[in-house]
C-alpha cells in the first residue's frame, strides 16, 4: 500500500526489500546473495513495463507478456518450453553438461557401493585391496624431516616463507602417517598379523575393525577413504588421480627444499592456501612498514613467464576458470566455447598495494575455491571454509553478466 504513495515505482526500495531484507536475511555467503540480487535486478526494474515483451532471456523464448485477459496468460504460459535452458537463469549452455556429469558420478558412486569390490568374491576382492595398498606405499614417501628443513630454512623476520614451507611440511606430515599408517595395517590384517584389538579371528577367518574395513572397501571402489578425507586438504578427486595430486603437491616442497623458493609457485599445491598468501603479503609489509590489515592483492596477468621475478608479491600459476575462458587476445574473459567447461588461467603476479589505492575499474569481482563444489563449513570470517580469496578478472562484459554465468575460479578440477 506505500508503493501508491510514490509518484513513480521505487525499483531499488523494492529490489532492497526482497533481496536483502526478505530474501537476503536468509542468504548468510556474500557471493550467493550477490547472485540473487544480479538475477532479482532482471524482474525488478523499469524496462519491465517500458518495454513491450520485455526478454528476460537473450533467444527472447521468455518474455513478460503485454497486458492482457486470463485465459491469453495461461495459453501463454503452456508454450513455455517444457525443459527449461539455462539461459533463463542466465547460464551458458554448458552447464547442462556439467550437471549431467554430476548425475552420472553420482549414479556410478551409487552403483560402486553398493556393488562393493566387485563380483570375484572375498578372495579376490582381499588380492585386489592388498595390491591396490601396496602400490601406494611404494608410491607415497616417508615424512619430512621437519628438524632439517627447521634448520636450512630457518625462522627471518623478511623472509615469511621459510614459515609457509616448514609449516607445509608439518601439515603434509600428518596425512602421511595417516595414510602409510593405515595401509600398513591394512596388509597386516589381510595377512592376519595386526593385535587382537584390530582384528578377531573367528573360526579361521580374519575380520578387520571397521575403520580398516571402510579403508578397504574405498580402495576397491576407487574412492578417497573417510580416514584420510579427515586428514587431507579438500579434494574431490577419485583415489587415483587424488594420489597423483599427493605426490605433486609433495614434489613441490621437496623441489623447494632441495633447490630454494620457486620463482613461480603453484597456488594450488599448498595444502593451507591462506597461510602462503599471508605470508606472501607479510614480506611486502615488513619490507614497507606498512600495518598488513591496509594492504591487499592487486592481479596482472601475464601472457608468457617472465624472465624475471617482481621485487614486491609473488607469481602464481595453476588455477582454472569455470563458467568462462581467458581469452588471450583481448587479455580478458570471454564466453565459453561449447562443450569446453575448464580454462586454465595464465600466469598471475599477485601484487600487494594498499587498499585504498587499488583501482578495480572494469573488473569482475570472481572467488577463488579449493574445489568445484563451491561450498564448505562457513567459517569466523563468514566466508566458506572452500573459499580462498577474490581476483579481479578483466573484462569487457558487464560483471553482472559473469555473475549469472557463476563464473569463478578453482584451484583444481574433479578428474
């Protein structure tokens, strides 16, 4: 009834009432709310009764009808498409792909557990883990040594990421014990040779506690095991190829180790994300005398390595685009090519400035996740526990166009 009292419709009063108030109370992620307000700003504005047929998607299959009698709204609304596109949510056609993966995975994880090892029997199902367990032992090395990397790269003061490797090193450790340690015993109990209080013999056969059951039955099945997901950094991976991204990130300290810092660090090998760029933003503030809270990451993008590294920040690689691709020629984003759902992004020099000097410009706002699933326990900072940090991207386009894309980035793919 206040609405009448205008002279003209109040649009933001409305789109703010619905969005942030009603709607938007019940949206606790900044990004989520973000997108709810991008897609309302469509239905709530005054093209909507300016125009005639006014598209709320570009094929112009949905529109708001003109002005007319009952029957002609339900005949309108019967010739609707029957499949909704996601264009009607603003979404590139690809995202039918990606859900049709989503449905298949889950299909398969479905038929995988309850299928179990497979239909050799319990022989051969034992054969199969005792291999399978054996192979990534052989695979998987020892822990750091914490006392010798403590020593050769010691604790500086302008130096913070002697701290990020060390502490890496630590974090690592302990899914290394957890998954030499459980392999371990689970070729014992296949051999029968682990204490009474992990295995019962009864009447001549072997039974293993639960816990190494259910690591197992995850071999067989090709999954991660519960034990190790309690351990290990956010994954999403099947068990092989979460092994060959094990052993990478591994690498990646050992190679740091054994021949010093990287001049490009691959952002999305550190198992505690956060305490690299922290550290990353602690060596420009120290080198400055500047309070950390008044600094923030400026991004370039660079085509080609560079031949030298940046006295300030750090160089970055690794990190993928989803919903949209880097296009090299314009330096920027663009639409994605069918049936092409992952870019990978080019180089990036994460460049500390202070904040109130940044200048965002033309640039679309997009969050950095750990994985596809886009979602975590929502931690103290009120962002997700998957979330790393926003990038401004380049672009030519509207940022509320990549917002109903649901473009973000990722720092690894589900294969």
């Amino acid at each position: 009834m206040f609405i009448n009292e205008y002279e003209s419709v109040p649009y933001a009063a409305l789109a703010y009432l619905t969005g942030e108030c009603n709607y938007g109370g019940r949206v606790t992620e900044d990004w989520d709310r973000r997108t709810l307000n991008t897609i309302l700003a469509d239905f709530c504005n005054p093209r909507l009764v300016a125009e005639t047929k006014y598209r709320l998607s570009p094929s112009g299959d949905y529109y708001v009808p003109n002005k007319i009698n009952y029957d002609d709204y339900v005949e309108y609304i019967k010739n609707l498409p029957t499949t909704q596109r996601p264009e009607v949510f603003g979404m590139h056609d690809n995202v039918d792909i990606s859900r049709e993966l989503a449905e298949t995975r889950l299909l398969f994880d479905s038929v995988l557990t309850i299928q179990g090892g497979g239909a050799g029997g319990a022989g051969a199902n034992i054969d199969a883990a005792f291999g399978i367990a054996s192979d990534i032992l052989d695979k998987v090395p020892e822990v750091f040594d914490l006392e010798a990397a403590g020593a050769k790269f010691p604790v500086a003061y302008n130096e913070s990421m002697n701290t990020v490797l060390v502490q890496e090193m630590e974090r690592f450790n302990r899914l290394i014990s957890v998954i030499r340690t459980t392999l371990k015993n689970l070729k014992k109990a296949v051999k029968g040779l682990v204490v009474m209080s992990v295995l019962l013999t009864v009447q001549g056969l072997v039974v293993m506690s639960p816990d190494l059951e259910a690591v197992a039955q995850s071999l067989l099945v090709g999954k991660v095991p519960a034990l190790w997901a309690k351990a290990s950094y956010l994954s999403r991976k099947p068990l092989g190829s979460y092994i060959n991204d094990l052993l990478d990130r591994l690498n990646l300290l050992q190679t740091w180790y054994d021949h010093g810092k990287p001049r490009i660090f691959w952002l999305s090998g550190f198992y505690f994300t956060h305490a690299f760029l922290t550290g990353a933003m602690q060596n420009f503030a120290r080198k400055y005398v500047l309070p950390i809270d008044r600094l923030t990451f400026d991004f370039v993008y660079l085509a080609a390595e560079p031949a030298q590294t940046p006295d300030d920040g750090v160089l970055i690689n690794g990190l993928f685009l989803d919903g949209a691709r880097w296009d090299y020629d314009t330096g920027g984003l663009a639409e994605q090519l069918p049936k092409v759902l992952y870019y990978p992004l080019p180089i990036v020099w994460l460049k500390p400035v202070q904040k109130d000097q940044l200048e965002v410009g033309a640039r679309y706002l997009s969050p950095l996740y750990k994985t596809s699933e886009r979602r975590g326990t929502l931690s103290t900072t009120g962002h997700s526990t998957n979330f790393v940090l926003p990038f401004l991207l380049p672009t030519e386009r509207p940022a509320q166009h990549w917002v109903k894309r649901g473009t973000a980035l990722l720092c690894q793919l589900d294969d």
